[in-house]
C-alpha cells in the first residue's frame, strides 16, 4: 500500500499544477469586448523611413502612427537578445548545477542536478500556462492578468512587448529564462537534507506567491516598483536585471526553508567539505560567461548600455572574487579557490541590480564591497547564529542581493543611463530612499511568504526525507542512481 502511494505522488504533482494555474487563469475577470479596429496608419515618408533605420541602431522607438517598412524585429538586437537567453538557461544547466553540485557531499551531487533540472521543466510549464501573462501582462501595479495566458497573442513576428526591436515571443523566452534560475538558487540553501518531491511542490507554491508578483512589480510598465517605465510607481526603484527581483526573493526565502527545514544530520559534527572544487570551478566560469546575458541582456539591445552592462559586470566579478580570496588570505592564512569562486558569484550577484546604471569606476568600488560584506555573512554570521546554510545562498544572494539593490541607489549615475536623467524619468531625487523601500518590501514578503508556503507543504507531505535516506544520500534514496561509480 504504502509503495503505491509513493507512486502516486508525481501525480498528486500534477494535479497541483493543474489547480494552480486553472485556478490563476479562473480567477480572473473575463475580459471586455475586443474594441473596433483603429484607422490604418499612413504609409511612410522617405524621411520617416530613414528615422526608422536612424531608430533601430539607435535602440530607439519607431515613428509613431506609421506604417514601418521594417514592423518586425531587427536582426541585430534580436539576435543578441536570443543569444543572451541561451547564456541565461546555460548559466542553470550546467553551470549552477555543476557550481552546487561540487559543493555538495558526493552521495548527493546527482539530487542537485535532478533538481535544477526539474525545477527548469516545471517553471517552464508554469511560465507557458500562466507565468508571462501574470508577471507581464495587464493587471494592476501587483500583479499582470491572464490575457498572454499559454502565451496567446505573443508572436515572433510581432516586437513592443519587452522592448523596440526585439521579438515578444523571445522577449517572454528571455524573461522564461531568469523565472527558472531564481528558484533553483534556493536549491543550495536546503542542499542535500529536502524530498525531491517537496522542492517541487514548494517552488510551483513559490513562483506564484512570490517570483510572478516580483517580476510584475518591478519590471511591468505599471509595476507598484518600476521607476523606469512607470512614471506613477509607487516605489521609484531601479533594478537593471534582478537584483529584488532575483537575488534578493532567492536569498532570503532560502534563509527561511533551512531554518524551516533544520540541520543537515550531522551537522557540526560531521566534516561536510566539497566533493570536487574542481567541478565548483568550472560551474563557476559558465555562471560567469552566462551572466553577461542576465546583464547585458537586459539593455535588450545590442547598444550603449548594454556594452556599460557588459563592462561592469566584469570589473565587479573579477574584483569581488579577488577581494575575497585576500580576505580569506589575511583571515584564515590561505586563498582558496571556494574564495576566488564565492567571490566571483558575490561580485555578479551584488552588480546585477545596477549594471547598467553605473560607471567602471564605480563598479570597482561595488567589487570591492562586494567581496567583503558577503563574506563576513559567510565566513562569520552564518556561525554566529548557527543556521544550515548548506551552499551560502543566502550569504550571497540574500546579503549580495540587498547589498547590491542598496549601492545601486548610491552609485547609479545619468551619465551611465540617460533614464535616470532630466531628459528620462527624473529618478535621482530620493533615489536611495526608494532603493531601501524595495528592499524592505522585498524582505518581508519574501520571508512572510515561503513562511507560509513551506509549512503548507510540510503539513502536506512533509518537507525532509528519513535520516536513514539522508544519511545514505539523495542520489540513491530519491533518485535511484549514484554520480559515480567505482
């Protein structure tokens, strides 16, 4: 009997992704009367053609109420924007999978793969049924509606919808792209101690109550924290590619699963060291070679500012990683290479938020913060308060991410990105006070929400599996199989 429940779960799974997303798309209102067709626009003039071409090297918008001769993507800015999201999806598989599954315990390295990759095909399920529609179409300053819902109306030829020149359908890819990473950074916070079964519950839980409500607040055009697009944003926030978004929702719901969750068994009193620094490493430079894509994809545009995003994510991923290897050098005697990768990942995360609206210099500076205050969270406030932090999500996400949001309202700069400006939204004046409000929304709904959602689930089928299963290992106790066999 009790084989056959066990058996019965994945569909149990299934039944729960149906309701969520019938009961997200049932919810809604029906929508109103399609409205009658507006007058054809008038043919362009040779001039207006000429400002269209002057438009999409420009990454600018195209003449309004005319009929373009070039209506659907360019190539060139299309092009990079498909690039940039095959850097975003290899950032998870393999780099985030092969950067945790080095630091875990070699009778657990396949279980993190399994779950970056199950949590890369539901997300995706998710994101075609609903997930797009809810994080960027319509709604109110919370939350979008169900008008995109399976993607209805989002077309490859059709371009406006993310930005200028860029396909909406592979603007909904790009975005599909950050909504699988941001979940599966949890991964490395209840690494090696959490059901597989029970990671997938809690993360189909958890994008709706917290990844599709974020991704609408700060990125939507009515956004309640989009100050760059909405110029009534209740909150006049900037966050250039997930710093709140992405880093901050991950950190600091991860902190709460693994108080949640409890210890690893053995904890504190068993040495638990990587399993191969090496396979760490390697994880470690495909996170870093992807992540040009979370931030200088996020210009949406092969231009300018996506060449400022490029340059800064560079300076503060080198510079953070080895900030910290020196902290670790005068602290503890020796540079390790868990230093130079740790730090690497810090300085990427802490840039994120503002990497197209900062200068070089000032992403130097961010670099060297970067490296500094995470690794403080990592190397003492983890031991000081005693939580299992397995892999320091929370140390570098949680604490980089806010880190981070908060130094980008200092260092943000007009000269980086004309948005900021008089001749843009005008988000200078009391821009660090609407950075620390984003932050501070930010937490308290993130932690309030896995809150609720990881007791639901351990009320539902329990969050751990036995001692006897963890101390043989996930590999074979949820999975079946081992990553190496001798």
């Amino acid at each position: 009997m009790s084989t056959c429940i066990r058996r019965m779960k994945p569909f149990a799974l299934l039944a729960l992704l149906a309701g969520l997303c019938w009961g997200s798309l049932s919810a809604q209102t029906p929508a109103p009367a399609a409205p009658a067709a507006p007058p054809a626009p008038k043919p362009p003039t040779m001039e207006q053609r000429i400002a269209d071409l002057e438009a999409y090297v420009n990454n600018g918008a195209r003449t309004p109420d005319v009929a373009s001769k070039i209506p659907g993507p360019g190539p060139g800015h299309n092009a990079w924007q498909m690039v940039s999201t095959a850097l975003v999806i290899f950032m998870t598989l393999p780099g985030l999978a092969l950067f945790y599954g080095g630091l875990v315990r070699r009778k657990n390295v396949l279980s993190v793969l399994a779950q970056c990759m199950g949590i890369a095909g539901l997300v995706t399920i998710l994101w075609w049924a609903v997930g797009y529609s809810l994080a960027f179409s319509g709604g109110n300053a919370i939350i979008g509606d169900t008008a995109a819902k399976f993607l209805t109306g989002v077309e490859g030829s059709k371009t406006g919808a993310g930005y200028h020149w860029i396909s909406d359908l592979m603007w909904s890819m790009f975005q599909l792209s950050f909504a699988i990473i941001t979940p599966a950074l949890i991964v490395g916070a209840i690494a090696e101690r959490m059901k597989f079964l029970a990671v997938l519950v809690f993360v189909a839980l958890w994008m709706f109550l917290v990844y599709f409500p974020f991704a609408h607040m700060v990125w939507a055009t009515n956004g309640l924290m989009c100050g760059p697009l909405n110029k009534d944003a209740a909150i006049k926030a900037i966050d250039f590619a997930g710093g709140t978004v992405v880093h901050m929702t991950s950190g600091w719901s991860a902190l709460v699963l693994c108080l949640i969750l409890g210890k690893r068994v053995g904890f504190g009193k068993e040495s638990m060291p990587p399993h191969s620094m090496v396979l760490c490493m390697v994880g470690t430079g495909m996170l870093w070679v992807g992540w040009y894509g979370f931030n200088a994809g996020s210009a949406l545009g092969a231009d300018g500012i996506a060449a400022t995003a490029f340059a800064t994510t560079t300076l503060a991923a080198a510079t953070a990683g080895f900030t910290w290897a020196v902290c670790e050098w005068v602290l503890r005697g020796k540079p390790s290479v868990l230093g130079f990768c740790s730090g690497i990942v810090a300085g990427l995360v802490v840039i994120t938020p503002g990497a197209g609206f900062v200068l070089p210099t000032s992403a130097v500076i961010i670099g060297v913060f970067a490296g500094v205050i995470p690794f403080l969270a990592c190397a003492y406030l983890k031991k000081m308060f005693g939580y299992d932090d397995s892999l320091d999500t929370f140390g570098v996400h949680g604490v980089g991410g806010t880190l981070g949001a908060i130094l980008t309202g200092v260092f943000a700069d007009p000269a980086a990105n004309s948005v900021l400006g008089p001749d843009g939204m005008k988000l200078m004046d009391g821009l660090l006070a609407n950075q620390l409000k984003a932050v501070a929304l930010t937490i308290v709904w993130s932690v309030v929400a896995t809150t609720i959602i990881a007791y639901i689930v351990k009320a539902l089928i329990g969050l751990r599996p036995t001692e006897e299963a963890e101390r043989q290992g996930l590999d074979i106790s949820e999975h079946g199989e081992e990553g190496y066999v001798s």
